[in-house]
C-alpha cells in the first residue's frame, strides 16, 4: 500500500490538488482573491505543477531526467512564490504598520534571492560530475528553500504573539497551514538529502503527500467554518512599543 504507483500514491498525488482547486473556486466566489492574490495564484499553479509532474511520471513518453529537470524548475518558481506569500502574510498581519511591512518585504525577498545564489553557488562547487547530479540538487533546494521558509513563518508567528496582534481568521488559517507543511516537509527533504534513506522513498513521498492534503482541509476549514460566536478573546490592545518600531522605521527608510 506504501508503494509507488499504488491507490494511496495516485489518491495522495491528485486528491489535494484536486481539493486545492476547488479551495481556489471558493477564492474566486467570495472575492478572497483579491485580498490574497499571491496566495490564490499558488492554488492554481502549485495545483497545475503538480498534475503535469505526475502526468510526466505515469507516461511512458518522458525519462527521469526529464521529469527531474521539469521538477528542479517547479521547485525554484514554486520556492519564491511561497516567499511572497510570507510578504502577502506579513501586509495582512501587519496592515497599520506599513512601515514594518516595507522592511520585512526587503528582508523576505532578500533571503530569498540569497538563497537562490547560495544554493546555485554550492551545486556548482560540487561540480556536474556526481553521481545522480540532479537529484541531489533538488533535494537539497527544497530542503534549503523549506528551512528558511519554515523559520520565517514560525518568527511571524513568534512576532504576533509578542506583539498580541489580532490574526484575521482566514489569514491564520492560510499562516498556520504553511507552518504545518513546511516544517514536516523540511524534517522530510532534509532525510532526503542526506542521500541515508533510498529504499524508503516512496513511504517519505507519501508522508509528504498526506502532510499537504491535511493542510489543503485546514485552508477549507478556515474559509468554509465561520468562528463560533464566543470563541475569541476580548480583544488585546497590541503592544506599544509596536508603534515605536513603525516610526522609526519610518524614519530610517524616509532617509
């Protein structure tokens, strides 16, 4: 059953894709896209990635390397969406503070791109030559791109509570969902590329697979099920000193 190319492997590849979409028809509907557009345009691409990956995997017409160069690309375009969705995150949480949005956009995207260089920088010192190359490479850029990504999102969540900032609902459930996934899938990537485990890689696959359809139902919870009446806290003023940090920011870029 923990096999490739088994019913659980072909349910766990297309069912959450198959939710994702309908979680980005929802989107749509209710105008959410608009507020989340980052967020919407990774249901629809991640989604078609990923049935034209496992298009490429059960047809006979397309080689390993094929497939691993097309999932090498997805990975990297993949990568720097969800950091602007951690930017998309940030603005939403942080909407009266433009100030600490602005810096934390500049930061995001700059570990994002030195990430890119430093992964691209270490492959090539490695050299072509290696055996299985290209595998080795996507391996350790996911895990690369998933450590950053899953530290981030953890310190936004860190920063809030610090800061007893208020979530919106369907911005925490989209925040909380990322925290979940990429923090299994950087435990996941980072086995992987290690290069320890090779008979196992279909189970770890799996566990991937399993971790993300969990997620997809933890975004539609949040957009279908509204909140109890009752169940949030008297609202907490948020802390002072998050003001002062706004203004001097406000300062130093006005410079």
């Amino acid at each position: 059953m923990l096999q490739a190319h088994s019913f659980l492997w072909h349910y766990l590849w297309l069912g959450p894709h198959i939710l994702q979409l309908g979680l980005a028809f929802l989107f749509w509907r209710r105008g959410l896209h608009r507020q989340f557009p980052v967020f919407f345009a990774y249901l629809i691409l991640e989604a078609a990635e990923e049935f034209l990956l496992y298009w490429m995997d059960v047809s006979p017409a397309f080689g390993s390397a094929t497939w691993w160069h097309t999932f090498l690309a997805g990975s990297v375009a993949e990568g720097l969406l969800r950091f602007a969705i951690i930017v998309e995150l940030l603005r939403h949480l942080l909407q009266p503070w433009t100030a600490l949005v602005r810096v934390g956009r500049n930061l995001v995207g700059g570990i994002g791109l030195a990430l890119i260089l430093f992964a691209g920088v270490v492959e090539l010192a490695r050299g072509p030559n290696r055996t299985n190359w290209l595998i080795n490479i996507a391996h350790d850029l996911q895990s690369s791109f998933f450590l950053v990504q899953a530290g981030l999102i953890l310190s936004v969540f860190l920063f809030a509570n610090h800061f007893r900032i208020v979530w919106e609902r369907v911005t925490y459930g989209i925040a909380l969902g990322f925290a979940i996934v990429w923090c299994e899938h950087l435990a996941i990537w980072t086995i992987l590329a290690t290069g320890i485990v090779t008979s196992a890689r279909a189970p770890l696959d799996m566990v991937n697979m399993a971790t993300y359809h969990v997620v997809v139902l933890v975004w539609l919870y949040y957009v279908l099920v509204p909140e109890p009446a009752g169940m949030r806290p008297p609202s907490v003023p948020p802390n002072a000193n998050l003001e002062i940090w706004n203004r001097e920011m406000e300062r130093f870029l006005q410079r």
